[in-house]
C-alpha cells in the first residue's frame, strides 16, 4: 500500500520538483504518507472504540463501521436461553451442564420432537426458545461452554445452536456488501495475498501446510485416540473426528484436551486467580517481560489511551494493536479478563508495539510490516514466556513443578516411565516406517479410508496402560499444550483463507457453500461436520473473525510454521 501511495506522489508532484530538488520532494512525500497514515490510524481507532458513531468524518468510514458494527452485534448479542429456576453462570460449568440435559431431556419428551435430528431439534429450540431462564450470551458465554464441559449432549447441542443462531444472518447479501465496501476492491482476496508480499502465496501455502502435515496427523491420531476413550464409539477409532468434540467452537485450538491426555496438568488460569491478579497486573508483567530483553518500556501514551474494558457494548474488544504515527502515541485495544487466554494475548498485542517503536523513526514510508511478520513477533516472544523459568519467577508455578523430573521417580513410575518411551518408539518408528512404504494420497484419503500409517496410535496405544504416563516433566506438559493451542490453527487458517479466495472469485455456488467447506474442513483438518445444516447457514463464518476480519487469515499460518 505504501509502494502505491508513493509511486502516485512521484507521478503528480515530479513536475513541481528539479530533479536536482529530490530531497525536498522525498520530504514532501514523507510528510504527506505520515499525515495520511495518522488520520487513518485515528479513524480506524474513533470506529474500533465507538463503531456507528455518527461524527465520523467520512461517508465511506461510516457506513463500513455500521456495517462492521451490525456484523459483529451478531457475534456478541447473540443470545439463547432455556427455562430454569436456578441462578446460573457460566462460571459454574456443572450447573450449566445440569440445566441443558434438564431441557434436552424435557425437549425429548416431547411427541414432536422424538423423530428430528439434533440440526432440527437445535433450530427447533431457537425458534421456541424461553427468554426467563438461563441465557448463553455472544461468542464467549458458547466457547465457554465449549471449552469447559466435557458431556458429549451438551457440546452438540451448544454447537449446533451456536450456527442455527448465527447462520442465518450471515447470508450472502451481507458478506457481499462488506466485500464491496472494502476499498472497492471487486476481489478483496487477491488485495489480501498482495498485503502479505510473498509471491505465489497459495503454493507457498501449500507447501508450509505439507511440511507440517505428518506432527498435524500425529496430534489427530493422539487426540482421536484419548477422545474414544472418554467419550467410546462416536468417536471412530480411525478417521476423521467430530467437530464439536475439539474443545472449541471451530475446532482451531485444542488446548482445552489436555486434560484428556496429561495424567496431570498446569492450570494457569488457577495459579492467575489465586494471585488475585488485575488486568493492569497482567500488562505490567507482559512489559516486564519485554524489558528483560533491553527493550524499552510502554510509552505514557500508551497507558493513558489503551482500552483494557468494554467502554461500551458496541466497542470491538478482539486484540489490536495500534500505531497512531505521533510520537510516542501506541495503543492496545483488548477488553481482557484475567485468564491464561488474556495473559497471551496481552503479550502477543505488545509484541506488535515494541515492534512500532522499534521503527518509529524509520521514515513514513518504511514505518509498517505485512501483518504475517507481525503475527510472527507475538508468537515468537510467547514461547519464551510459557517456558517453565518464565511461569515460576511470575509465581505461576511451584517449585516443584518447575524441578520435576523423570529422574526422580519412584520404582513403579521408572517402569511406568520404560513402557512410556517403549510405546513412544513404537509410535514414532511404525509412522516412519508405513510412510516410507506408502505413496502418499492427500488427508482427505488419509483421513476417511482404513489407513494404518495415520492409526499407529490406535495400535499401540491399545497394546499397553489405558492412560500410559508419556508426559512426565513440566517441559512436556506445557510443549504438549503449545502444540494443542498451535498446530491445528495451521489447516484452519489455510482452509479459512483457500475457502474465501473461492468465496471471492466465485469459485463456489451459493447452493454449495456448505458442501464445499465441509469437504475442505475433512480434506484439511480432518474433522468431520456433526450434522446435516441448511445451505443459508454459512458455517464457515460461524467465527467472527473469518467474517468481519479485515485481513487474511493465513497471516497466522507462517508464524505458527
């Protein structure tokens, strides 16, 4: 964008100028792109914080930010409720749990509703929903849910609502007008793919996704495995795994299974509580953090103008980082809790501004980065934070978390420990074996067919302890956690972004938009769809940020490779 802006500059002032004058014609346009990119920055910040506001200087800004701001209500207004005369909060997962069988079971009692499916008893309950009982409210109240609660009932039923409610109105007329209010851009996928600056995106994508597909196989095969444990045969013991078993509500970060898998775990969202941090806490320790690296602090400004909590019901609350391009003047917009989640995420969003500062004295045109390189500096730094060293000197872990070892083990935990590696060699070997001898055939195949090169872990698995201890130390436990956070957000981005690039260039019929995303869901994520839904429900903006983002979702590909 800046390579645009300038070369137009060139072109108009160039007759003004000597070319014995070109500094002064560099100034000049240094200026012009600093003052542009500072009135855009305050109108991007002025809709993100008060959306719809009627004192937006730009027609155009206005109706992007009303449309932006009905989009999003969706999202976060989205509200359904079952009769109960019990206070209920989300907070309490078991109450909640208790509440939706209550309604199930009554529902199913019923003579209409003995013969649908979950999809038509889910529309059903939509459509005779009681608004006096227990209410799940926007995305966070349902992934919530998702994330917490590990009754099977109860994660199909929120699942399926969650789509009946928000499909709907996600139809193709809307997502066409917030296309065409993009700039104008006819296609906004290809403006997206020329923003990341990498030519031959979709290949280069192609081949990063490939390089990770078998560690992505192997984490489906253990997933699969330790969910048929828990849950038995609706989870197959080869082949693709229900949607709404992963732990959230698009199946793009699993870290909620940890405790499926770990014989023991580290609860971080605890250890936060019992310190009785604040939100301030959190983003001071994430400075401290930065600092440690001799890198500067959080400007004044900083402190003074980022937004930590919703001002209003309408402010847009996703993480974003802000350069205003004023000296000094970088902000954060993220209405945080005080969760592992929030702790991550005001990390990563810092990253973004010690990044800003760092080239804040680069001339204008020099002063941005595509959004994959970004993305890149937040994640990086956060492998350094959940190191084990890290969590202890915040007091998030004990001391004997963080000197656990293998070595010290009693007896029956080193034969423990002998089946735990005979069990990993086994994993790992008959992999590498089978995929030698295999000529490889894309997941779709691996993932639907009776392929014993993707099922080692059923295998051996099935040979030894029903809950074999393979993670012992504190390193483990926390890599396996990364990894269920990390790796499935690879084929999600890339699904999300090759299913939009069709979207744009009108590569899929309106009659197929489901078809074709849950065809790409299996052949990418190996994940299968939970049950049959309406073509007008678009499932693959069930997120909000696969809709209303305004930049590709692959950016978060590169860095996560």
């Amino acid at each position: 964008m800046n390579h645009v802006i300038s070369a137009l500059m060139l072109l108009n002032l160039c007759p003004a100028y000597p070319c014995q004058d070109v500094n002064n014609l560099f100034k000049y346009i240094n200026d012009e792109v600093l003052k542009f990119n500072s009135e855009a920055a305050d109108l991007a910040w002025e809709s993100s914080i008060n959306p719809g506001n009627p004192d937006l200087p730009h027609q155009a800004a206005k109706q992007l930010s009303n449309l932006y701001e009905e989009l999003q209500t969706t999202y976060t207004e989205t509200e359904f409720c079952i009769p109960s005369f019990e206070n209920i909060t989300t907070d309490n997962i078991k109450e909640v749990e208790s509440a939706i069988l209550k309604y199930l079971t009554a529902a199913n009692l019923r003579p209409e509703h003995q013969t649908v499916n979950f999809n038509s008893a889910a529309k059903l309950a939509v459509e005779n929903e009681d608004r006096k009982g227990f209410c799940l409210k926007g995305e966070d109240d349902f992934e919530k849910v998702m994330k917490f609660s590990k009754n099977e009932a109860v994660l199909k039923w929120v699942w399926a609502v969650w789509r009946v409610k928000v499909g709907p109105p996600m139809k193709d007329p809307i997502y066409k007008n917030y296309i065409y209010l993009i700039s104008g851009y006819q296609d906004i996928g290809s403006y997206w793919r020329d923003e990341l600056e990498i030519p031959h995106l979709r290949q280069v994508s192609r081949r990063l996704y490939d390089e990770i597909k078998p560690l992505y196989t192997l984490l489906h095969g253990v997933v699969r495995f330790y969910l048929r444990k828990h849950y038995g045969g609706i989870v197959s013991e080869r082949g693709a795994i229900p949607a709404h078993l992963l732990g959230n509500l698009w199946s793009l970060n699993w870290e909620a299974l940890a405790d499926l898998i770990l014989p023991k775990t580290i609860n971080l969202d605890e250890s936060i509580k019992k310190l009785n941090w604040t939100v301030l806490h959190m983003a001071k320790r994430a400075e401290d953090f930065y600092q440690s690296f001799g890198l500067p602090a959080m400007t004044d400004a900083f402190w003074r103008k980022s937004v930590f909590t919703k001002g209003n019901k309408n402010t847009r609350c996703h993480g974003a980082a802000a350069d205003m391009f004023k000296d000094g003047d970088f902000r954060l917009l993220y209405c945080s809790g005080t969760t592992k989640e929030d702790f991550y995420v005001l990390h990563h969003e810092m990253g973004h501004i010690q990044y800003y500062m760092a080239y804040e004295k680069q001339p204008a045109l020099f002063r941005q980065a595509n959004t994959a390189f970004h993305e890149s500096i937040g994640d990086a730094i956060m492998y350094g934070v959940m190191t084990p060293q890290h969590l202890h000197r915040l007091g998030l872990i004990s001391d004997s978390l963080l000197y656990i070892s293998n070595t010290n083990q009693d007896p029956k935990g080193s034969k423990e420990e002998t089946e735990s590696e005979n069990l990993n060699k086994e994993i790992y070997n008959g992999y590498n074996k089978r995929k030698e001898n295999e000529k490889y055939t894309g997941f779709e195949e691996e993932f639907n067919e009776v392929n014993e090169s993707q099922n080692v872990f059923n295998e051996a698995n099935y040979l030894n302890d029903p809950k074999p201890n393979i993670f012992e130390t504190t390193d483990d436990i926390l890599m396996l956690k990364q990894a269920l956070n990390k790796i499935p957000q690879i084929p999600f981005s890339l699904l999300i972004d090759e299913y939009r690039w069709k979207y744009f260039e009108g590569g899929i019929s309106s009659l197929d938009t489901n078809k074709v995303f849950w065809q790409m869901v299996m052949e990418l994520q190996g994940i299968s769809l939970v049950a049959s839904y309406s073509i007008n429900y678009l499932n693959a903006f069930a997120k909000q940020q696969c809709l209303v983002g305004e930049m590709s979702e692959i950016r978060y590909l590169t860095p996560s490779v």
